[in-house]
C-alpha cells in the first residue's frame, strides 16, 4: 500500500467520530511514526479563546493509538489508551496544530508513544506520553 492509500484509509475510518467532529486529518504516515493535523478556531477552543487541552490531549490519543494499531494484526488484537500524560506549552488561538506519534516502546501487552504537538511555525505546544495497552480483538 502506498503512503497515500494508508493516509487515505485511516481518513476513512474518521467518518461518525470525534475525529470527524473536530476536523483531525492523518497527514504523513512512516515506518516508525504518524502525524495527523487539526485545525485551531473556536470549535475547539477553551472560554479564554485558546485551544483547549482536551483537545490537544484528544488529537494525540488519536496518532498515538493509531499508530500502536498499525504495528499489530488488528484481526488479533486492538490498541487502547490506558494512560495519557499532557503538558500544554503554548497556547494557539488559529491556524492548523500537527501531532507527531513515535514509539517509545513496543512491548507485547503494552506499547509506550510520545507524541509531539507543533503550530504551523514548528513551535511545542504540548507534549505527551501515551501507554496503550495492546488487548485481544474481541476485548472491544
């Protein structure tokens, strides 16, 4: 499968979901990582005007646990969140946010991603670890 059709076909498990809801878009996709980008705009933002860290914390739950996902036959198995840490570092009022999942480490029950947030400048704006804990198909 080619870059485009794996971009194209995590796009399309996006339909009826939170990711639909808040616009999140797999964009770039690799052997050892996978980033997915979201659009900043009042959807999503918190009272104050900025981006709320929920959903900062929901696109990196996102690319993190999609990309657990893709390292395992998911006829077998399934990834899901267990424990997520968040530090938000800037705060983002418009433009486009993009998440970049990597492994930490792929375990056999458990897998370990960090996932960096950038702004359409290249600046942090939070940080995350992701634990998914990797379960049988049928567990869900």
């Amino acid at each position: 499968m080619t870059k485009e059709e794996k971009l194209e076909a995590l796009n399309q498990m996006n339909h009826n979901t939170l990711m639909e809801t808040l616009d999140i878009r797999f964009s770039d996709v690799g052997d050892d990582f996978l980033e997915a980008s979201m659009p900043v705009g009042p959807k999503v933002h918190q009272p104050y005007g900025i981006l709320h860290g929920g959903a900062s914390i929901a696109l990196a739950e996102t690319v993190g646990s999609v990309l657990s996902a893709m390292s395992m036959d998911m006829s077998k198995f399934k990834s899901v969140g267990m424990h997520m840490s968040a530090n938000h570092l800037r705060p983002v009022t418009e433009g486009t946010v993009t998440a970049r999942a990597e492994f930490i480490k792929q375990g056999r029950t458990s897998n370990l991603v960090k996932i960096e947030i950038k702004d359409e400048k290249e600046r942090l704006i939070c940080y995350c670890h992701l634990t998914n804990s990797i379960v049988a198909a049928d567990y869900v």
